[in-house]
C-alpha cells in the first residue's frame, strides 16, 4: 500500500543542497515525488513509497544535509497522486 505525504521542511534549509540531497535520498529509497524551495524559506515536499520507506525518508528529512538546520518536519497525509520519479521543482 502507498502512502502520500506532504511535507515541509523548516529552519536553515534553503542555500545548503537540501533539495539535491533529498533527491539522492529519496532515489536511494524508491521514493516518488518532488521538492521545491518555498518562498518563505522552508521546503515542501510530496512524498510516496511504502510506508516503511516513507518513516525512513521522514527521520532523514529531519537531519537533512550536514549544512542543514532543521528545526520542524510538518507533515499531512494526501491522495496518492502516482509519481512516476522524484524531481527537484525550480521556481
């Protein structure tokens, strides 16, 4: 069963390969979706795999890269919308 998380990502997370190191992690673990820079300086991600691999996904986007300061993960259960890859959306 896939599950679909909307994420979003707060603290220094923007200017620090967050988006480049969450494709890496998501491509390693088979995960589907995208992440974007927000224009408030968090970052959103849609997120869809198996929920194992979602909670394996979510403990990594709370440490995020080395030069990452994460200070809150919220998350939101959606409709799983079948993304084919993940991609890094830039505005």
């Amino acid at each position: 069963m896939i599950k679909h998380l909307n994420i979003t990502v707060k603290g220094k997370v923007q200017g620090v390969f967050y988006r480049a190191s969450t494709k890496a992690v998501a491509d390693q673990l088979g995960i589907r979706g995208f992440v974007r820079n927000e224009s408030n300086g968090d970052v959103y991600i849609e997120a869809e795999a198996e929920p194992t691999l979602i909670d394996m996904f979510l403990d990594w986007c709370n440490e995020g890269p080395e030069r990452a300061r994460v200070t809150s993960v919220d998350t939101t259960e959606g409709e799983v919308k079948n993304y084919r890859n993940f991609e890094v959306v830039k505005r």
